[in-house]
C-alpha cells in the first residue's frame, strides 16, 4: 500500500564561503523534486536562482536573503536565511620593493581564507590620490601592484582593488614610506658685504624653500677661487659669514644642501668683494702730507730766493751809495790848512 506523506517544509543551511553549495537538511530521501533556491542581493536587487548541486559564487560583503522551494501540488518554500560573507583580505598583502618614487605591493589570497576561490577580473592600485600605478595578475588569486610618479620620503596609504563580477573590492590597504632623495634646492643666493673685504651669503631668502626629501640636514658652504677651496663652513641655517678675503677679488661660492640621510645637493654663484678702503684713505693721507711738504717746500724755496734777492739787492743799493760818495769826494776840491809859524826876528815875530 502506498501512502503519500504530507509535505515538509524544507530547511536549507549555506556555508559561507566562495565558491560553496547549499544544503537542503531535511530532504525526504525518496524525495526527488527538484529544489530550486532563489537569493536576493540587497544591494541591487538581483534575484538569481540556483540547484543544490550547484557551486555558488556569491559576492563577498553583501547581504543576501535566499529561500528554497519545491514543487508538491504547489509550491513549498523553506525558511529564509539571511547572511553575508565576510573575508579577511587585509592580511593577505604586504609592501616589497621601494624606491624614492615608487612602491610596490603583493597580493594572494590564502587557501584557507573562506574567499580564496575568488576569480578577480582585474586589479588596480592606488597611494592617495596618486593613480600612476599597474597590477600584474599572477593568477585569478594574486597580483603585484607597482605604482610611480610618488615624492621621496613621504608617508602613504595605498589601497589594492579587486574586481568581480562589476563590483570592486578593497582588498588591501597599507601604510609605507618612500625612500629619501636628494633635496629639491633651487634657492636663490643673497650676497652682502659687511666689510669690504667680507662676505655675507643667504639662502631661501628669495626663490623656492629647501626640501630636504629625508631627515633635515645641514648646509655648507665653500669659498672657492680659480677652481680651488679656500675656507668652508657648516651651518643649520643658510647664513654664512667669510671675512679676511682679498680685496676687489672674484670668488666662486657653492651651497651644498645635505639630508640627513647623506643625500646632497649643490647650487652655485659668485660674489665680489670691494676695494680696500683703509688703504685707499691711508694713501689719500699720504698723498696729502707728501703735497703739503712738497708746497711747503716750493714756499720756503721762494721764500728763501726772495729773501736772497733782496738781501743781494740791499748789498748793490749799498756799493752804490759808496761810489756816489768817493765821486763827490774827488770833485771837490780839498782844502789843507796849515798853522802859521813864527819866527822871531829883531825886535818882532814873523809868521811863515
């Protein structure tokens, strides 16, 4: 005697994993209807319909509600279940090679990680907002993501995406850093002279700031002359006194930027110093005195032929007036006068 037993309401259970299958628990074991389930993806409402023999690969982090069904007279449907599968990517990747402009990722997924039958379509990468970069697909389940273009010793966050079936996933996101440079030094130099025979030198006072592109560093600076070193310094700041120079000479000066990891680099120029002013008044003074005595000199020289001139002059003036006076002498006729003389004779006196 047959006897139909009435229908039961079916009970299905899904292992969340990608790929998987579902599983009708309570089949009858004579029963063999076929049992369709049908799942309803939240996020766009598509409703796909599959066997229990059937692998399953649903999209990972979605919410599905899906219901079974089997024809006995009428429709007979299971309970719903509801559920979403969630994957732990993260762990799957890490940071390799690294440049000063450029880093590269690695991608797999994990045999026992519940998403690992995943077949991606593609991947691609990003670091910020910086987009210049390419994944390689090794296989359906791994890639290495290269990205460039990125500034050296900076800090980012990059982010492999895989896509499937439309949808893109972030799979991984990591933090690195880019390798140090050689700073970016395009400032312009600024000489001052704090004495003539000085130099004052300043930087990243007019042009672009300094980027060290590593630790901050120091700067040197070398006083160069024919090609050749002559006194250097280093400072913290790009200020730098030189004195005790040649004066009214042309000197080379080159400002070297070094980071703190060793990189450097190099901007130059030229600087002049001035004339030698102590000098110039030291020889101005003796100028000076030197023509002082020379015209104090030509004064005393006209001052003494002058003073010899007249002194000749009252000499002649003198010879003239002795000449006039031994003319007038001779001229004039000279008389002598000569006592009389007595002479007595007889009874009286004689004169001569």
């Amino acid at each position: 005697m047959n006897v139909d037993l009435p229908p039961v309401k079916p009970q299905i259970n899904f292992n969340q994993t990608i790929p998987s299958q579902f599983e009708w628990t309570n089949k009858p074991a004579l029963c063999s209807d076929p049992f369709i389930i049908k799942c309803t993806n939240h996020k766009n409402k598509d409703i796909r319909s599959y066997g229990l023999n059937d692998s399953v690969s649903l999209l990972p982090d979605t919410q599905y509600t899906c219901t079974g069904e089997y024809s006995y007279e009428k429709p007979i449907k299971s309970q719903e279940l509801s559920f979403k599968i969630t994957c732990d990517w993260q762990k799957n990747g890490r940071f390799q090679d690294k440049s000063s402009s450029s880093l590269r990722i690695s991608w797999t997924s994990l045999e026992d990680d519940r998403c690992s039958g995943i077949e991606w379509d593609r991947f691609s990468v990003s670091c910020d907002h910086h987009n210049h970069g390419i994944c390689i697909k090794h296989s359906d389940t791994s890639t290495v993501c290269s990205i460039t273009g990125l500034l050296p010793y900076k800090k980012y966050t990059c982010r492999i995406t895989g896509t499937v079936d439309q949808t893109d996933y972030e799979i991984y996101t990591g933090d690195s850093e880019t390798l140090s440079d050689k700073p970016s030094f395009q400032s312009k130099v600024e000489v001052t002279h704090a004495s003539h025979n000085s130099l004052e030198i300043k930087c990243e006072i007019n042009g672009p700031k300094i980027v060290w592109n590593g630790g901050e560093g120091k700067f040197k600076a070398e006083i160069t002359y024919k090609g050749e070193t002559i006194t250097e310094d280093t400072q913290d700041t790009c200020l730098f006194k030189f004195s005790d120079l040649y004066y009214l000479t042309t000197y080379g000066i080159k400002i070297t930027a070094i980071n703190k990891e060793g990189h450097s680099a190099l901007i130059t120029s030229e600087a002049t110093t001035n004339y030698n002013d102590k000098a110039v008044v030291g020889f101005l003074v003796f100028l000076i005195i030197v023509t002082s005595i020379a015209l104090l000199f030509m004064l005393f020289k006209k001052y003494f032929l002058r003073r010899k001139q007249s002194v000749s002059q009252e000499e002649e003036d003198g010879e003239d007036e002795d000449c006039v006076a031994q003319d007038i002498y001779v001229n004039v006729p000279l008389r002598v006068h000569r006592p009389e003389k007595k002479t007595k004779s007889g009874g009286g006196y004689e004169y001569e």
